[in-house]
C-alpha cells in the first residue's frame, strides 16, 4: 500500500528543441554573478557552451568560469569550486552538462556558506546544510542521472576510495532545467546507452522492493516500457528525435521521487555500481549493468511475485503452463537479451576489474536495506564475483 | 513526439492517515485571517471539520467561515465569497472538501484583489489574473478532479447555463494539498463511483490524441491500469485502505498536467458532460460517464491505431486473429462492462436528461479541437442523442 509520504518538485522545466531560449526567462531572477560549470570540452566543440555565454552576456551576468568537471566528480574538484565561489561571491551556479555537472552544481550550492569541509559533512556524516544555499540550474547534455528535476548529488573520494551520495531536501532541486533532446546528440553512442542503463535501473532500484499493490509500480512499468521501446530505436539511429526525446524525459520522471512514493526502495545496485566506480572510474551506467542481473537473480528468490509481475508486465511474458520461477527467470533473460542488444557492459571484466579488485570493492560498498533480501558482506562478494 | 513544453508543479502534497497534522507546517507561512471554504454539512458530521479549526485556532488563525459551496460551485456563490474576503482581509484560503471547493478557492484567489467581476472575466473572457492572488491550501476529502494538485477551476452559471473552466498558471495552484485516503471514505458509493470515473475519463481525454511514440501515454496506460484495478476493490469494499489511497494517487496525477506534457490533448468528453451537469446540475462524473462511451465510438474510426493500443495494453484484449476494429471495439466493450461493473451512470437518462433538453445541452457544449475528429454542432447533438 502506499505509505505516508510528502511530496514537492518545484523545479520548472524547459523541454524541447527550443528550450534553450528560456534561460532569458530565468536568469532575471538570479543576482549578478554565475558560475558556469561544465566539464571537458565537448560543450565548446558542440557550440552550446558559446550558446549559453551569448544569453549569459545579453542578460548582463558576471561569468565564473569552473571547468574540467569530471564523469565522477571529486571530492577535490568541489573544494576548488566552493573556493572559486567565494572568490567571487557568486549568485547562481549554472551547470551545462550532464548529471556529474549538476550533482557537483548541487554540492557547490550548499557548501558556499557553510564552514564545514563539504566531504566529512555531507558525504561522510549525512548532515543536513545549516547554511544559505546557491541556486542551482541546469543544462542538460545528457540523460540519464535524473539530476536535473532531483536533490541528488554524488562525490568521488580517490583517497579514500568511496564514491557516495547524498540525496538532500526539496530547497536543493535545481531551480529550473532545459532539457533539449538535441543536445544530447552529441554524446558517444556508448555514453547514450550508459545512460538509457542508468535510467533503466533506476526504476527497478524503486520497483523492486514491498508487495503491496501500488500505483507508483505501474508507473515504473511505464516508464520501463517507455525506456525500453525508445531505446531500441536509439541504438539503431541515434538521430531519431522521438526516441531520444521519450528518452530524456523518461530519465526525468524515473529519479525525481515519483516512483518511490510511498513505497521501499533497494538502491543496493547503485551501491554497488558506485563502489565499483570508486575504485575503478569505470561510467557509471556501465558499472550498474555489470552487477545488476546477478544481483537480481541473487535476491529473485525472496521477492518472486514481484519477478513474476515485472516479467509479464515489462517484457510481455507468457504465463501459461510455466511455473512462477520460470516466469521470473524467463523475464530476467528477456532483460539481459536487452542489454546485450543495446550494449551495455555485461560484466566487470569488460569494465577492468580483476578478481583481485573485489575486496577492494566490496569494502568501499554501502549495504542498504529496502530490498527482497539485505545481503552480508559475503553476500557482496558473492554477487561481485559473479558479476566478473 | 513530445512537443515542446514547460513543466512546473509546485504544490506540497502530504498524503497518508497521519497528513492532517502536516497542516501545523504550513499555517506559519501565511498571514493570521483563514477563510475556511467547506461544502454542506459532510465534513461537520464526519468530524473533519472539527480537527481542521482545532489545528486553525492552535495556530493562532482568526476564521472567517466560508460554507456552503455547491458540487458544482455557481458564480454567484463565487461573487459571495470574493464579497467574504474583501470584508475580511483574508490572508489565506483553506479548502476542505472535494474538487468543487478546491476550484472554488481559487477562482476566489484570482479574483478578490480584482475589480472586473470574476465570472465575465475568467470563465467568458478566459482572462488571465492581473491582480494579486490570495495563496489556497487544500484538505481533499473526494477523490478525483485533480484539482489538489493543478491550476483548474471550473464555475457554473444557472442563469447562462453554462459550466465553464479556466486553466490558470502554476501560481494559481494550491500551495498544499493534504491527502487522507481515509477522509475519502465518508462519502456515499454513488459519490465514490463518480470520482472513480472522472479520473479515468480525465485520462483518456489526454491519451485520446495525437498518433506519436510518447512517454506520457505510457503513464496515462500505467494510471487507467492502477485506477482500474482499485476500483474493482473499492466498489466491493470502500473501506479498503490501499484501494483508496491508489485511487486518491492516481486521480492527483491523471490531472495534474504530466501526462498532457507535449502532447495534443481533447477535452470534448468535459466538454459535453459540462454541458449537461449545467442544465441537469448531474454530478460531474457520472455527466462524463453518460457521454463517453458514445463519444468515444463516434471518434475511434479517425484514431484507430490509438484505440486498438487502449485494447491491448489497458484492457489486455488479446490480438490474435482480429482486425483492428474488431481488437477496438472489444476494448470499448471492456470499458463498457468495468464501467456497468462499478455502477457509473451508463446513459443521459438516467441523469434525467430528455430528448428535449439536448438542443439547450447543445448550446451549452463548447467544441474543442485536438481530438481524431472535430465535432461540429450537428455531431454534438448526434453524440447526445446517441448517450440518452
């Protein structure tokens, strides 16, 4: 059933081939200095980092350059880019780029103001900010993160080998986001489906846990079939409009705390996958593929009605004459005859991790609970090395 | 495809049985003068209202009582209550009721710091609010219009007979809305059943349009199958705590503008219905139920593809060896027995409409575009004819 929850995303979208122009909409609101964050120099080739300077310039704005935002943000880059906005008293933080520029906008916005070092205080010791926070919007150049429409924010340690998130409140939502379906285009085929992954398997990371009837899990059904057809159509041309469109705004939908509505989570994937990227710097879509099918077939046992749903509902099973395991495990093929089809990386290896990264990995792994089944510190390794 | 569009919700949903206490968050953040807009006598004699002014006066609020609001809110009613404001210096309008309080507070919002009376300028000129607004809170005790979480306001005029709405902008939404699946459970099966339909017909009137791949039909799929299924269990059981709070769920997001993001949408279904709930004064739902079917028959031809996926994916009609007519009409069929299953009204009749009465609905009807097919007055009257 639906539990007791609240609700609130009161981040204003933009989407469309258009989108972009609505910037003069809102930088009016925000003071007179922004910090332009982006990262290599895929904006500059593309013309949209020239696009966005254009209307900053027209709209009178002070730019605060901070470049060279990595895929996996560190926890170095933000203490530089709180540095840099103090320097300049900055007003606003403009991030263009995917969601590695937006969680690391979202870091910067609420570290400004506050003494604290920003890595103990919110990736360390989950605190909550008690200090004035920069507003944030976004450019989206990628989709797939949801942090765009999130609060959201993921940091990479390399010293200490931890790759962590923290999801803060509704006040840390980007103020506005254009998401033009076009500038996603741009992307490496191989980023666009790390990302179509990473949309896929945030759903399930919500779906995949209670028993309960709930409207939140036929709205992840959607979302996946949604995900599912269009991407298809991606891989084979990624120029198509529709599908890259159906595929941004699915992303949108599938991490903006929607689907998690009053239900449980199990976000043991991402645990994963992170941990995974901690060590190994692997994309992070990437990284959730390796590890998600073993770890779903591992948990499967303990939550099998929901195996069954997923695969009739999802991937069109066909129940008859077939037990509920069966189902399960003929729904869990059809989504691996999926990944595969897309190209996703179907184990670690492909991703360099080597039998004697796993306990590594396996120390850097966060356990949460929320799913059919909370793993032990063997059950992490046994998933990761059935992952390899 | 999806088009180009904006997207902003800001409202702050607490749902659940504990979310009346969530309304001590809310009250600091306006000014001291309540007006307290409520129906007849329903929420005096379930108690609601007696825990709404004990929370009000705990708060410090002076009241200014508001009673009275129709099911189908009329513009004189609203001219009384924009006179109640003015007089009080309201500060803040708290609905507690259904949809039609909820509309009522904010058409009264756009219009007490407004000179032009509001009828004449919001529901026959569809002006757009020039003054300021008096913020709306929202305490739904019916499932169904939507109007908790969006900027819809509907108005009936006897004298014109006419029922119209206007669609305001995002500030005009309520800034709360508290959803107690349990205060829903007061109302008589009859007012259930309304409800149940109005949010499955505000569905299909967004997802009865366009021939594109598009996410948001994808969702309107995923919320007719929640809503359906609920019901079955609510008309059997209308205590059942999960069945209701889907069904409060799924009529917040069938209305809320999600699944319209750009997409083609058409209303005619309301339109007729409206039509005749101004000169029946009919319950809202039970106006749509009687008209739809036969709307929907007379369309299908010119959007058929659309209608054989409604077979398929929503009621689960099995392909096989039928034309695509065939596959339509039998989920038309399906409709029509869920429908006679939860006991909606199945024709104009039954809402004491005759054959004489169908010019003046006629008159009363305002045609939409953005449909398969765009009726002209001779079509709304056969589509009358046909629902009698």
């Amino acid at each position: 059933m639906l539990g007791n929850f609240s609700y609130k995303n009161a981040t204003k979208l933009y989407f469309g081939e258009e989108s972009l122009k609505y910037l003069n909409n809102e930088l009016p609101k925000y003071g007179k200095t922004v910090q332009l964050i982006y990262g290599g120099g895929s904006v500059k080739r593309n013309g949209i980092y020239d696009a966005v300077v254009e209307i900053l310039n027209a709209n009178g704005k002070t730019i605060v350059e901070d470049a060279g935002v990595m895929p996996n943000p560190t926890a170095d880059k933000l203490r530089e880019g709180v540095k840099l906005a103090r320097e300049n008293s900055v007003d606003f933080l403009l991030a263009v780029g995917g969601g590695s520029c937006c969680d690391y906008a979202k870091a910067v916005s609420v570290s400004v103001n506050c003494d604290d070092d920003p890595w103990e205080k919110y990736y360390i010791r989950f605190e909550e900010p008690d200090c004035e926070i920069i507003p944030v919007g976004c450019i989206l150049t990628m989709a797939g993160t949801g942090s765009e429409m999130n609060a959201g924010s993921v940091i990479t340690n390399h010293e200490q080998k931890l790759k962590l998130g923290h999801v803060f409140g509704e006040e840390v939502m980007p103020k506005f986001s254009i998401l033009n379906p076009r500038f996603t285009m741009t992307l490496p085929k191989r980023q666009m489906v790390s990302g179509i992954y990473d949309i896929f398997n945030h759903i399930c990371e919500q779906y995949f846990s209670g028993e309960d009837d709930n409207t939140s899990d036929y709205i992840a059904e959607a979302l996946m079939k949604s995900v599912i057809h269009s991407s298809l159509i991606a891989v084979e041309n990624p120029e198509d409009y529709e599908a890259r469109s159906n595929i941004m705004w699915t992303a949108t939908w599938a991490l903006n705390t929607l689907i998690s509505c009053g239900k449980q989570t199990d976000w043991m994937v991402h645990m994963l996958g992170q941990a995974v990227g901690a060590i190994t710097d692997a994309t992070h879509g990437m990284t959730l593929a390796a590890v998600s099918l073993p770890y779903y077939r591992t948990v499967m046992p303990c939550g099998l009605p929901k195996f069954v749903r997923f695969a009739k509902e999802v991937w069109g099973v066909k129940p008859e004459g077939k037990t509920d395991k069966e189902i399960a495990d003929e729904g869990l093929k059809a989504m691996e005859g999926w990944m595969k089809q897309i190209g996703v990386a179907m184990n670690l290896s492909e991703l360099g991790v080597t039998e004697d990264m796993i306990e590594a990995i396996a120390d850097a792994t966060v356990i949460l609970d929320g799913g059919y089944k909370v793993l032990d510190r063997d059950g992490v390794v046994e998933v990761l090395k059935a992952s390899l």
